[in-house]
C-alpha cells in the first residue's frame, strides 16, 4: 500500500519551538505517555514527560538524518567501544536543541522548577573513566560536525558501580540506573540479531570448492536500543546503539508447562547476563570468560548490523573501505577483525587475499595505555572454547603476517617470537592482532604516540612505520564549559560573541582579556562563585564545606597506583606534620581544601587501601584544632560525570601527577585548563602539550622526565635512599606508619608505608622531594591572586587546542579520510 493521506507523506514536523508550543507537547506527553494529570505527577512522572518532549523537538531532525545516512554514498564512521560515559542527557539535549530557555520558561508556567528536573536524571554511566568518557566526547563532536557515522556499544543493564564509604572504605552498591526508566532510548526489539557462540568448526563441499564453517553450540539475541547524539545547535542528530542480550527464546513453553521453571528461566539468566554489568576495572583488565563474550556480543552484532541493515543489499563488498571505517577504541573491540573476516569469507564467500585487503582498509586501531599489564590478551584456551573459527582465522592472519617478517627481515626466530599475535604462552596479544590488521594506529598524546613506537609496539614500528599516528585527545566544550560553567561561558561570549564553543581555538582572543584589570576581576568573580555553587552541592551531598579563602586544590581520577594519589597524600601529611610538630606557624599556611575523587577498582587491594587512607588522613586533619581550619580533605563518595561538571569550574589547581611515561594522555587535565585552573604536573601524556600551549610560567611542572625515569629504573631503584635523603619524606611516611590516621593500630597502613619504601613501582618518592617545592611554587603564585588570575585566563586562552572537534578533524585527516556531511 502507497500512502496517500497528505500528512503521510511529509516527514514529521517537530512541535512549535515557543513556551506555549513547549507547554502543550509537555503536558501531551504528562497525560498520554505518564496517564497522569500535572497535579498529580511526581517528580518522575515529569522527568519523564520533559524528556519525552525534548525528544520530541530531536526526532524529526532523527528520522532525516537516518533518511539520508542511509542513501549517503560517502564514507561513514563505526565507533566500536566497550564503554561510553555519557552524563546526563537532559541539559546537553537542551542545549544542543537550542531549547533550554523555552523549557525553563514552559516549566516555570506549569509550576515546575527546571533544576530539579536536571537533578532528577541518573546519570549513565556506561564506562570507567577517561576511555568511556573519551568515546562519549567524540560521538559528540561527530555529530556537532556532521560527520557520517553511528557508535556502537553495550547497553549495560548495571554501569559503574555506586561508590559508598563505611568507615572509610570503599563499599560497591549496584548501580541500577534503569530503575525509574530510560526516556532516551528507543529499543528496536525487530532489528535484533543474533550472535552466536561455542561449538566446532569443520569444513564441507561447496560446489568443489572446499569452505570453512562454523557450528556454534549456542546464540544469544543482540537487541539494539537506539540513543539519539544531537549536534550543537546544527539540526544534525546522529546514532549511538547500544546492545542489549536476550536469550533466543524467552522461555521454553513446554518446559515451563511441565513445572520445571527454574531451567525454563535459566537460559533467559545466563543470555541476560551478557549485558548485566560493565567490568569496574580500569586498566587492568582480567582474563574473564565474560567479558570476552561481551566483547564479541557487541561486535558480532554491530558488524551484523552494518552489512545488513546500513550497507545497500547489492552493494560491492570490494567497495566497503570508500564507505566505512570501523575505529576499534583500544582491544575491547578487536575481535571485530576476526568476525569481519569470517562474515567475507564463510558467509560472503570472499577468496582469503581479497577479504583481508578489505579487512585491512577498514580497521583503524586506538591505544590508550602503554602499562603491560593493561595490554589485553587471551588464552588460546579460552578463545577456542568461545569462538573456535575465530581462533583458526587468527592463526591464519598470524602465519601469513609472519610470513611476511621472515620476508623482511630473515629468520630472526627471537623478532619472530616476538612479534607472533599468538605468544609462545599461548595468548592472543589483542594488540598485536589490531596492529597487524590496522590500516592506522593512533596513541592519545604526542609523547604516548612516540612511546607507543618507540617502545610498545617498537617492531611493528620498524615494519610499518607509515601505520603509526598520533592524535591527541580532545573534550567537548559544550559539556566541559558551557554546562559545567555557564558564568565563564557568559563572560567569554560577552568578550569574544557567540561562536567560540565550535571554534575553541578563538579562546586565544582572550589573551589580551588576561591584561584588563576588569576583566580579571570578573574572572575571579566566576570562580568564586563556581566554588559556592560546589559548596552548595557539597553540602547538600555530603555535609562538607568549602571556604571561600581557601585554595582549591583537586585531583579527580581513577583511583590507580600509577596516577599517584599516595604522592598528594605525602604532600597533605607534609603541611599537617610542620604544623603539628612546630616547625611551622598555622598563620603561615596557605589555606587549602583537598578534594579527592576516585574510584578504586574492587579486586584492587592497593587502591582500596588508599582510598581508605585518603579518608583517614582527611578526619584527622580536618578535626585537629591545631589547624584551625586551614586544611581541609573533602572525598566526596562517588564521583562521576555529574560532580565532575561541579567539581572542575571551582578548581584553582589541577592535580595530574602521574609517573613520567605511565598516563597516556589524560583528558581531566584538558578540562580543568579549559576551566581556568592552573595545572600542578609531569612531563606526561597531555600535560606536555598542555604546558607548551600555556607557557612555563603557567603551569607548575616538577618531577622526573620519562628518560630520567628509565634511567633511574636502569640504574636500580631503591625508594628508601630518597626517604633517607629527604627529612620530610621520612616524617611523613613514619607519622602515617605510626597510626596517628588509624587510632593507634600500625597495621592498617603499614602496607602503604612498606610498599613505597621497599617497591614503589611508580617512584612516588623519588619524585616527592621536587613535588612539595612545586607545591611551594604554587602557595607563593596564589599569594598574589591578580596574577594567579591572569595565569588562569591564558590557560583558558590557550587551550581551545583540546576541543574534541579538533580530535575528530585530526582523526579525519589522518585516519579515517571522510567528509563531513553538507
Ligand atoms: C583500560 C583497559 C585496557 C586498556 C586501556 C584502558 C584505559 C585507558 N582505560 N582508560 N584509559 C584512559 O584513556 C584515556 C582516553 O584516551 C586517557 O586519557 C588516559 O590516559 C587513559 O588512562
């Protein structure tokens, strides 16, 4: 049947963009979508209906966008991620269509505060930390630039889990962020796929033509729910789709009928589980036959998607690397390579040579860390067990790979052990295989790309050295700074017009802003107040304070040995130490607040007990008299996305102290510059580019290079020497061994004391000595607050650079070769 009612045949039209327009599909959505009238709607009911009515200004511009994407004959974009850490979405969808006044004033007309509403949103938080956060950046300047292209990920049923302390320590809770419903998703239950696992292998006949198969032993349905990514203020609104795991089928009726309703419902269990709960680590990640179905899940089905659903029927599969680019965000995804070789040559047909050329052209890889212990593998075990055809198609692509060193450089056995996908322990190195099968593979910074080939991947490096790029991370300015810090965005508009949070880099107009005296005081006058509005949050939260006069001093992360919390630590214990054995007046302090945020992975006993000595140290410190209030440790429980874009516009100075070569990039450093703090930190990861950009005098920079590192490493590191030359080290480290932060009982620390002295794998000591004279940089820069203002607005200024528009251009020049759409 053709329609013919004339309503049919226009695409739909949003609502009227005005109050009452907004008022009338608001309270539409109240009685039709909630059955609710508004004097009866909870907050939720009108949580709901504000979200659905927002998505109803999005879905005309939606459904034309997914129109044209799919008659588009240029290249697309497949952002394959295990993680994306979205924030929440009300205030960004409102922002991004243009509506945030409209709907303050709808609401206010019907009783509603709007900021309640905004406070109502859980937050998804579908990731771990800077990687998911990453992809969540991305997808979002995509779309901002009309870049073709559509993410793909898992819909996890639980996020990262809800941090909460008990005696200071960390307990996880579930974070159940479905419970009250999902108003940003459409589940599309019709375009489900299946993804199957297990079973054999054999070969057979095909028209004399001998062929591979595999006969899996068991499937799961991958269900998509679709997430609308707007782009600022452009009317392009692109795809994020989020896998779901279902079991084939739902329940076995005759099973069920017979009373056996606990096998009826265990297959439903064991298929749901799939999608259950994103792996809280972080960097070390471990060897668990879960996740490795997760992995596969979300990639078998998105690859099933694209050449299924996406690619026209007919379509010339010689063609598809002009039409699609599938960037693999580190390993998690890298078991797509396999698949895609598996869908062109046991399903298409494809001769081997011509499916891996293809295969070649439309990978690109993403590595976000250089720890070895970070770099995935799996057990040929395990993989033949799971997925035993992928297995056979990654001892191909090996042999043939190997091959091809032998060719190149001789029979060297140990460079050919080497740089085998397969280890001689019989591991699959993730990768090696993205690598090998890469057309591109980019690091996160300059200095993590030049590492990556000077030292990771050194002899693929000296292979193929016309693979390897560097593309430095980016954040999105209209989260990081238009959300987060709505005072400073109305300062810079008012200095520089409109325009800026699509082109970052004009925040270098405000460098001669840096010289006005009024400006300055403006300056400082957002600060200040962004530190009551975080003293407000906090309060409410938590119960902490935040003193107006106090130097805000933030390290936010994961919670990881690398990063170096127990090194802020040493520095808090130092300043509390002089104090309270006399060798320094309380008057003479510079009055600070420490906040802490972090989330220790929970098989992470080094982390845990950090964190429960962060909690230690903070209430001794804050209730001893002898500081009247001078130094104060606030760790909010739980960070995330939500107390980031709290946390980061108060800051005065950003704490990015890892070990020289350890952090690949880093993207919090880029968000607290931006944010006009003053970055304390290593040569390290983004923080080099950082302190190009904003100069020396800008930037408090202290501790080892990564050269030096290695250095010290070769030479035999031994802690204890630099707690013997240090008088202050030793006394900060002998007051926490001491029990004086855990009522007297010496054991409780003592194997953070022990570690630092006698391992200390990431050289917090070595580095502690040069960190507290920094630090006493920084008290006498704050001293005269004028100029510490100034500095601030040149960091602003300078870092327009670390917008993810310019990420996303970078990776379009160097990688992916697309363009944007008209
Ligand atoms: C996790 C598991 C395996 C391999 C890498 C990771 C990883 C790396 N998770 N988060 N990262 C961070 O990614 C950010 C975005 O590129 C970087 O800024 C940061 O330095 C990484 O630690």
């Amino acid at each position: 049947m053709v329609a013919t009612h004339p309503l049919a045949l226009a695409p739909v039209s949003s609502p009227p963009a005005t109050v009452d327009g907004f008022v009338r599909e608001f309270l539409l959505n109240l009685n039709m979508e909630r059955g609710v009238a508004l004097s009866a709607a909870t907050e939720t009911d009108k949580y709901m209906a504000l979200a659905a009515t927002v998505r109803d200004y999005l879905v005309a511009r939606w459904l034309e966008d997914q129109r044209r994407q799919r008659e588009d004959q240029r290249k697309a974009v497949c952002y394959l991620s295990a993680e994306y850490l979205l924030g929440r979405q009300l205030d960004n969808n409102l922002l991004a269509s243009g509506l945030t006044d409209i709907a303050t004033e709808a609401l206010a007309a019907c009783g509603i505060d709007i900021d309640t509403m905004r406070a109502h949103e859980v937050e998804p938080g579908l990731g771990n930390g800077g990687l998911g956060r990453l992809a969540a950046c991305f997808v979002d300047s995509l779309a901002t630039l009309s870049v073709p292209s559509i993410g793909y990920g898992i819909r996890y049923e639980y996020g990262i889990f809800r941090q909460v302390f008990r005696g200071g320590e960390q307990i996880e809770k579930p974070d159940a962020w479905l419970a009250l419903g999902s108003p940003w998703e459409f589940r599309h239950p019709e375009a489900a796929q299946t993804v199957s696992f297990a079973g054999h292998t054999e070969t057979y006949d095909d028209g004399g033509v001998i062929r591979s198969r595999w006969v899996p032993a068991w499937s799961v349905r991958a269900v998509p729910y679709n997430y609308m990514v707007p782009g600022y203020q452009n009317g392009r609104v692109n795809t994020l789709r989020l896998w779901s795991a279902e079991a084939t089928k739902a329940f076995d009726l005759r099973t069920f009928n017979s009373g056996d309703y606990v096998e009826a419902v265990r297959a439903q269990t064991f298929a749901e589980n799939i999608s259950k709960v994103l792996y809280p680590e972080d960097s070390t990640p471990q060897g668990k036959e879960l996740r490795l179905q997760q992995q596969y899940f979300f990639v078998a089905a998105s690859i099933a998607d694209y050449m299924t659903k996406v690619l026209p029927e007919d379509f010339d599969l010689e063609d598809l690397p002009d039409r699609v680019i599938f960037q693999l965000n580190d390993t998690h995804p890298v078991i797509a390579v396999p698949e895609m070789m598996r869908v062109l040559v046991d399903e298409r047909k494809l001769d081997w040579d011509a499916a891996w050329a293809i295969t070649q052209k439309c990978f690109a890889y993403t590595c976000h860390t250089l720890l070895p212990e970070a770099l995935e593998v799996w057990s040929v075990d395990l993989l033949g067990r799971l997925l035993p055809r992928h297995l056979e198609i990654i001892y191909r692509i090996n042999d043939e790979f190997l091959l091809r060193v032998r060719e190149r450089f001789g029979d060297d056995e140990q460079r050919l052990r080497d740089m085998s996908i397969v280890s001689e322990h019989r591991a699959v190195r993730m990768a090696y295989l993205a690598t090998v099968a890469g057309a591109k593979v980019n690091g996160v910074a300059e200095l993590h790309s030049q590492l990556l080939r000077e030292k990771v991947l050194h002899q693929f490096d000296e292979m193929m050295p016309e693979k390897f790029t560097n593309v430095t991370n980016g954040v999105t300015p209209r989260r990081f700074v238009r959300l987060a810090n709505p005072k400073l965005s109305e300062l810079i508009t008012a200095a520089l017009g409109t325009g800026w949070l699509t082109d970052l880099e004009r925040l270098r107009e405000l460098e001669s802003y840096a010289e006005d005296p009024d400006f300055r005081a403006a300056f400082a006058d957002v600060k200040a107040a962004n530190k009551r509005r975080l003293n407000d949050v906090l309060m409410k939260r938590d119960g902490f304070e935040i003193a107006d006069d106090h130097l805000l001093d933030v390290m936010v992360k994961r919670l990881h040995e690398y990063k170096r919390q127990t090194l802020k630590l040493l520095h808090i214990v130092t300043l509390y130490e002089r104090v309270v054995s006399g060798r320094v007046a309380v008057s003479d302090l510079q009055p600070r607040t420490f906040i802490f945020g972090a989330k220790a992975a929970p098989g992470y006993a080094m982390a845990k007990r950090v964190i429960h000595l962060i909690n230690a140290v903070g209430a001794v410190v804050n209730n001893d008299p002898r500081l009247e209030g001078r130094l104060k440790v606030v760790f909010p429980p739980n960070y995330n996305v939500t107390l980031a874009e709290r946390v980061i516009p108060a800051a005065d100075l950003s704490e990015q102290i890892s070990l020289a070569g350890k952090e690949a990039s880093g993207t919090g450093n880029m968000k607290f510059a931006l944010n006009g703090a003053l970055t304390i930190g290593t040569d390290d990861g983004a923080n080099v580019e950082i302190r190009e950009l904003v100069g020396d005098d800008n930037f408090f920079l202290f501790g080892m290079s990564e050269p030096e590192v290695e250095e010290l490493w070769a030479a035999g590191y031994r802690p204890g020497e630099f707690a013997q030359a240090d008088d202050e080290l030793r006394r900060a480290l002998d007051l926490i061994g001491s029990g004086a932060f855990s009522e007297g009982d010496r054991s409780t620390f003592e194997p953070v004391v022990s570690n630092l002295l006698y391992d200390d794998r990431f050289m917090v000591l070595a580095d502690y000595t040069s960190y507290i004279a920094a630090q006493e940089r920084v008290d006498a820069a704050y001293a005269d607050r004028d100029a510490w203002t100034r500095s601030a607005i040149l960091n602003v200024a300078r870092t327009g650079f670390f917008s993810s528009d310019r990420s996303i251009r970078d990776y379009i020049d160097r990688i992916w070769h697309t363009q944007p759409a008209r």
